[in-house]
C-alpha cells in the first residue's frame, strides 16, 4: 500500500504551499510544520508515512527533530537544507535520516524521491512470499522490515535494512558503492557513495560482535560484501 501522509516541515511558508500543491496533486496528503516543536506533536498526533524535514528551522531544529522521531519510529526522513556542505549529508544520516535535498530544488525531485521511498517501504509483495535472510544470531525479514538480533527486534530504519539485506542475501559478493546505491536507493537517487558509508557505519555499531561467523567486511577501493565463514550457514529467502 502507498504511502499517503506527508509531514512536511519548513519555516518557509511559500516553500510550504508549493510543496503542498504538487504533492496533493499527486494524490498524497499532505501536513504541514513551521517549526520544530510542533513538528514533532503533529508526529505523534498524525502519525505522517513519511517526512520532509528543513535543518534550519526556529527553537527545535532539524537535527533534534529527527532525533525525537527515530526516538520511537523508522518513518522515512528526508532531510531539506539550504547547506551542501559533506559534513551536513553525512550528520542528517548518521541520525537517522534517509535520504536529503538541497535547496534551491526542483520540486519534481522532491516528487521523485518520495515516490521512490513509496515504492521500496510501501508496497507489498505480489504474493505470500517472505523475503527473508537468516545467519548466526542475525534475522533480516523484509516482509516485516525487522531486523532482529540475537534474538531481539532492533530499530532500523528502512534505509538500513534494506542495505542490510541486499549485502546478506548475496553472502561473500562484492559491491561497489555505486552499484548499492543503484540496489538500494534505486536510480532516481541524486545522492554521493558516502552515503554508503555512513549505512554501513550505523550497521556495524548495530551488529559489533553478535557473531563471528559472518561480518560486514569493506573490500578497500572497491565496496563492501557481507562475508560468511560457514559455508553451511542457514539462509533462506
């Protein structure tokens, strides 16, 4: 099912209105914030599918705000910020965030992206298949989109999870960064490889020492591959 609710969060109130009216028209509801605070009660009150969140917001900022929602919920966040700079991409991303825009952008972009968030968290498979890797201690299920770990649920956010099993359902194959981002994100992304890293990075601060039988291993000037030592691993699909 289609993702329908857009929390759209933004100081600029022209900004605001133009994004409501092309993302209306294409049939989604859409919420709007001027400020971080209330952003976060509509959170909680509305319960949005998926959120557009400005940086550069009064009180609250976005950073805190996506703090506050990955606190409780792996909706999808797509970070808005007039700043380009690496370091900004790379700490929206280590927080949480799913993917970014900078401003000045194209509204079709903003269009384009949540489509493209709408069609890998929102649909459901064709038919009662369940897509899902297990190893030692580790259970990757994208039909729930849960990670479990030893055992226990562990929050992810879909960006994540989604990196997670396309390393681990091709055990001991090496990618390159641009060939996960055309996996994972698909090719309407408009991001840069080290968003790779960052992923990989909040990855293996979830999965440290849970096994020694399998690992996220970086391939140097290549990519990353999810290595297995045992060859007779349980997995299925």
């Amino acid at each position: 099912m289609a993702m329908e609710k857009v929390l759209v969060v933004d100081d600029n109130q022209d900004i605001c209105n133009v994004l409501r009216l092309y993302l209306e028209k294409e049939g989604y509801t859409v919420m709007i914030s001027n400020d971080g605070e209330e952003a976060v009660t509509k959170f909680n009150t509305l319960h949005p599918d998926i959120v557009l969140l400005d940086v550069m917001l009064p009180g609250m900022d976005g950073w805190q705000v996506c703090r506050e929602i990955r606190k409780k919920s792996n909706v999808p966040i797509i970070m808005i910020t007039a700043k380009s700079e690496t370091f900004d991409k790379v700490l929206g991303l280590g927080l949480g965030a799913d993917d970014y825009i900078v401003k000045p952008f194209d509204t079709k972009e903003v269009v384009a992206r949540i489509r493209a968030i709408s069609r890998r968290c929102g649909q459901q498979p064709a038919e009662a298949e369940v897509r899902e890797v297990h190893y030692d201690k580790l259970s990757v299920n994208m039909t729930r989109y849960e990670l479990r770990v030893d055992g226990k649920v562990i929050d992810t956010p879909p960006k994540e999870l989604e990196l997670l099993y396309c390393l681990a359902s091709n055990p001991n194959t090496v990618y390159t960064r641009d060939q996960l981002l055309d996996q994972v994100w698909g090719f309407d992304y408009y991001g840069d490889s080290r968003t790779i890293d960052v992923h990989i990075k909040r990855l293996r601060e979830k999965l440290e020492g849970v096994s020694d039988q399998w690992e996220i291993r970086t391939i140097w000037s290549v990519g990353y591959k999810f290595h297995v030592n045992d060859r007779d691993k349980d997995k299925k699909d």
